[in-house]
C-alpha cells in the first residue's frame, strides 16, 4: 500500500520544531521518532499527517543523565540507549527490565520512550515502569514548557493528554537514595515479539526490620489506561511481605484492575494471571538480599 503525500521536515533544534508543529493546521503535523508506530498507522491510513517533523537529528532529546536528586532522559531516547544505561541499571532497573520486553532488537534500536508515551497504548511496557518511578513528563511547545506526572498523560486507549503542538522533551523523576527493590512482569502471546497481555510495575523501599516503607504499583493492559496499584500500595505500607500479606495483595490487586476481553485476552485471564504476576513479583522482592 502506498503513503498518501505529505511534507517532511527534519528540524535541528527543539524550538524549530516546536515552530513547524505551531505553524501547522491541529493534527496536519505530526513529529517522528522511531517511526515504528506512526508509520505504520499511516500505512494503514489511522492517521494521514500533512506534515512530518522527524525529530532524529535533535541531539538535547536523546540524552539521559542524572544530577544530585533526579534523572532525565530524553524523549528521543530508544529503548536500546535506555537498557544499556548505566544510570538507568543502576537507579531505575525497573525501567531497563521494561525495556527489555520491547519488541525485538531492530523495534528497540529504533523506538523512543516518548513515543511509547504518545502513542497511549495501555499496553505500552515502558508506562507501568514509568509510573512506579513517579514520573514527569515535559512538554515543550512554542507556548513553553508544562509537565504532567506520567499518569496524567492518557485519556483512554491511543489518546494522549497532550495538544497537537506539544512535543515530549524529557521525562524525570526523582533518583533514589539507595538502590530499591523492583520488579517488571508482564505476559504476552510469546516470548518475543509479541504484544503484552497485561503487566505489572513495582517498586518499593523495605525498611531494616523488614517492613514495606513506600510500595508503588502499575498495572498495564488492564484497564483503558495503565493505572496505578492504590489498593494494593495502602495494604503493604508497614507490612512484611509474608506469605499470608502476599495472598490478600493478590486478592486485592484482581479486585482493583479493569480488565475487558479483546483479540489479545480474555477479562478472567487477566484478572487471574495480574495477581499471579504480583505475588510473584513480591515474593521476589521479598527475598532480595539488600
Ligand atoms: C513489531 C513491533 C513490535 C512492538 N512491540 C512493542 C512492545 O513489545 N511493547 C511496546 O510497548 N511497544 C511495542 N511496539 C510499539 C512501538 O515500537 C512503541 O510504541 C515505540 O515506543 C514507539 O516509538 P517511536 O519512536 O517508534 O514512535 P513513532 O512511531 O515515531 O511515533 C509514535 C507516536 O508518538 C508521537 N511522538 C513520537 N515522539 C514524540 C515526542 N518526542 N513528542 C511527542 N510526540 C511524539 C508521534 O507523533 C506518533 O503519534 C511494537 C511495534 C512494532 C512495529
């Protein structure tokens, strides 16, 4: 099938682009990065952009880097650059181990983190990381810089929070202290290639006696949006991860997700299998030597 014709710009910095996208009619502009999301929806004629902006040769939104208290990385930034991220190994293994689920090499060199977030698919891998990390994402356009916490970004399945001007530029989120312990599971048809079913993001800090000090949860594919694990969080807080606690986590997390039956599964499967995942996913964690 053929693409229908459109303009392309490949702009140098972040405000040329922020001008191009200004310019454009809402939605005639569309930027670029990895491209293996957008092109296909043009070939498959979901979305037909007079314009693209490819964002490959502005360096600033590849980069990922850390100062004292926080991590940034580029919105540009492919899952390739992120998994072999000494930062990102050693601050967010959570993130890496995401990443690493992504599709197949070739999907990895060239897909970025921010359009992972745009493209709004609940069954986005790197969001359910990105929000037990209690992520910021930036917006720029000509009208400045705004931030959304990374679960504020979706409205529902393959719509994002953001305005047709807005491009990511970096995403952040605080660096810990002290390494924590983390988890990311998820389950799809097969190993590789294949899109995720559901899956679960945890990241948690345990005190020296052994007790759950801060918990974060993320379920994906699982409801219209990821979403974050409340219930479940509130229970473990100033628990320890005992086989008892990890039982009724699990119980609780089948009860707080929203799963519906589609091509890829059914609501039973998901409910059962997301709990599964958690416990085994605490279980782990709990065990974890600090
Ligand atoms: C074979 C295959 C396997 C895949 N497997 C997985 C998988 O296992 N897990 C998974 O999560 N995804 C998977 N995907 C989906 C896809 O690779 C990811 O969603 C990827 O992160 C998209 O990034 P991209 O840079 O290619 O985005 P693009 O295709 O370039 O863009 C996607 C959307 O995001 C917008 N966009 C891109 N960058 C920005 C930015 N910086 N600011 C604002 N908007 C932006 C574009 O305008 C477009 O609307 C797969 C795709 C394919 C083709």
């Amino acid at each position: 099938m053929e693409l229908p014709d459109f303009d392309v710009r490949i702009p140098d910095t972040l405000k040329e682009a922020a001008e191009l996208l200004a310019r454009s009619a809402p939605g005639g502009a569309m930027s670029l990065a990895g491209g293996t999301d957008l092109l296909i929806r043009m070939k498959e004629g979901v979305s037909k952009p007079g314009m693209i902006i490819i964002l490959e040769k502005i360096g600033k939104i590849k980069v990922i880097k850390a100062s004292k208290n926080r991590i940034r990385i580029g919105g540009a930034a492919t899952f390739d650059a992120i998994i072999r991220s000494k930062i990102i190994q050693n601050k967010a293994p959570v993130l890496a181990a995401a990443c690493e689920k992504i599709g197949s090499p070739q999907i990895r060199n060239r897909g970025t983190i921010g359009g992972n977030i745009a493209n709004a698919s609940p069954c986005a891998d790197s969001v359910p990381a990105l929000a037990v990390l209690e992520a910021e994402v930036a917006l720029v356009s000509q009208s400045g810089e705004r931030r959304l916490p990374v679960i504020e970004c979706f409205k529902g399945p393959k719509k994002n929070a953001f305005r047709p001007d807005e491009i990511i530029s970096h995403i952040e989120f605080p660096a810990p202290k002290q390494p924590l312990r983390s988890f990311y599971l998820a389950k799809g048809q097969r190993k590789a290639l294949s899109i995720t079913k559901l899956s679960v993001a945890c990241q948690m800090e345990i005190d020296s006696g052994g007790k759950v000090k801060k918990a974060r949860i993320a379920y994906g594919a699982v409801a219209p949006t990821v979403i974050r694990g409340y219930a479940v969080e509130e229970f473990l807080t100033g628990k320890a991860l005992s086989p008892g606690v990890l039982k009724e986590a699990e119980e609780i997390a089948r009860k707080e997700i929203k799963p519906i039956d589609d091509i890829r599964s059914t609501m039973e499967y998901r409910r059962i299998v997301t709990g599964a995942l958690l416990r085994r996913g605490l279980s782990s964690v709990g065990k974890t030597e600090q």
